[in-house]
C-alpha cells in the first residue's frame, strides 16, 4: 500500500487540495483521498491494479474517502 501512495504523492489532489508531494489534508493525518489516487491513474503515476487493491477494503466510497497504509 505504501508504494501506491508514495505513487499518488507527486498529483495534486482532487478532493483536499493538497498540492504536488504535500500529504493530504487528513483527520486524523496520514491518509490520502481517493481523488488523488483516481488522478494518479489517469497520469500514469500508479496502475488500475494498484488502485483497485488500494479500494479492495471499501464498501462504498467517494472520491474523498481516505486510504491509509
């Protein structure tokens, strides 16, 4: 999990506004919005199977869900 983070960290995110390699804006610290994540596929930062293992764990979720490793 830490690798697909460490992936997503140079993408902005989408949901906090948290900027390139700036941990997002989490409560309590130390998470990472899905809407990074997502952004990070679409750059090619981390692939489709990293996200779907990222994910594996949620039941619904939202682009401003958190992941934490």
């Amino acid at each position: 999990m830490a690798e697909i983070i460490n992936g997503a960290q140079p993408v902005d995110c989408g949901s906090c506004g948290a900027c390139s390699g700036v941990p997002c804006l989490t409560d309590p610290p130390g998470g990472t919005h899905i809407a990074r994540l997502a952004r990070a596929v679409r750059l090619g930062r981390i692939t489709n199977a990293g996200l779907a293992y990222a994910l594996a764990g949620f039941g619904e979720f939202s682009g401003a869900s958190v992941v934490r490793p």
